[in-house]
C-alpha cells in the first residue's frame, strides 16, 4: 500500500520552520497550543481543512509572531515584522510601569550605537 504523499502549504511550512526554530517539539508546540501532536503535524505536512481562527492565533502567540503572517501566502510580511507586531501586542497590554522599565531598556540597549 502506497503511503499519501506530504503537501506541505504556505502555514505548514512556515509553523514548521518557526516551532525549529524555537525548538520545538511537535509535542511542545501541541502543548502550548492545546492541540494534539498529530494535529500540529497535520497542519505542517498536509493541506488538512482550514484551522480555526482560536488555533492559528494559539500557534501564533507560541511562536512569537502574528496570526497575519502565519496565514499570508503571498510573504508580504517578514517574520521579523511579525516578531515585531506580536511584541506590541504584548506591550499594549502591559501596566504603565513595565513599560516605562521597557522603554529605558531601550534607551540603554540605543547607547552603545
């Protein structure tokens, strides 16, 4: 019997490379996510029916980027951006006194330029 072949998609590829990058295991990222193992899998190796808008936002928070980037096929948005986005959705939500340690980070981290 002939074993299906893998179509990775645009999302599968980049969920794939990103949980590497991170280190991730299938199990890990399926644990951070409230998924099954063999669901990420799914997701990265096949073209399986479209995700919930709840998981691709779930894989996306783990991963550090943006739901935008994991499901834009066209590559318009870099990861870096998608980094980015996720930080500052992060940062809007955070009390006025995080911030502000934050922003002097910054400050200091701009110093050695």
């Amino acid at each position: 019997m002939k074993e299906p072949a893998i179509v990775t998609t645009p999302l599968g590829t980049k969920i794939r490379d990103l949980r590497k990058e991170k280190g991730f295991t299938l199990d890990k990222l399926a644990e951070l996510t409230d998924s099954s193992k063999s669901y990420i899998w799914e997701l990265e190796n096949k073209n399986p029916p479209r995700p919930s808008a709840d998981k691709v936002a779930r894989i996306a928070t783990a991963l550090g980027v943006t739901s935008d980037y994991l499901v834009d096929v066209n590559a318009s948005v870099t990861v870096e951006d998608a980094a980015d986005q996720a930080f500052y959705r992060k940062y809007r939500d955070m009390d006025t006194s995080t911030k502000s340690k934050i922003r002097k980070m910054v400050d200091l981290l701009g110093e050695d330029e």
